[in-house]
C-alpha cells in the first residue's frame, strides 16, 4: 500500500473518531437530564405513596439514582440496565 493512501487512511479515521466524540457526550448529557427528571416524578410520588407500594417506588428510585451517580462519575453504564429501569419506570 502506498506511504500516502496508508496515512490518509489513518488520517480520515482519526478525523471521524474525533468527531463522533462531542455527540456522544451531548446524548449522554440530553439522557442524564432525562434520568434526573424521571428521578424527580418518582421522588414525588415516593412522597404521597404508602405501603408496598412506596417500597417498590423507593427500590425504583434508588435505582434511578445509581444510575445517575455513575453517568456522573463518568463510568460507563450498561444500556440494557437503563433500559430495564425506564421500562420499569413506565410500565411498571
């Protein structure tokens, strides 16, 4: 392979890694904001709930807010258990 098609290859990758790397972190800011809104509904309704149901609502919150705290951290966080969580959220 030719010196200048091998380093405009390198090039262009680089070029595109960089880029992809300020939308990830504007989806992860849009989806923290989301979480904390949620975490916010539940908080309230914690509030005004009593018996099971507030310890299923205080387990869900809990959750929300481990969720939260490791975005937060910058950790990385298992789509699946964010999926999990807000499905729980909404349906139950």
């Amino acid at each position: 392979m030719n010196v200048k098609t091998l380093t405009l290859a390198i090039g262009l990758g680089l070029l595109f890694a960089a880029s992809a790397i300020p939308q990830q972190q504007g989806g992860d800011a849009q989806s923290l904001a989301r979480l904390e809104q949620l975490a916010g509904d539940c908080e309230w309704k914690l509030r005004n709930a009593t018996g099971g149901v507030k310890g299923r609502l205080s387990l869900h919150h809990r959750k929300l807010e481990n969720i939260i705290e490791q975005l937060k951290a910058g950790k990385s966080v298992d789509s699946k258990e964010i999926d999990r969580v807000l499905h729980e959220h909404f349906y139950g």
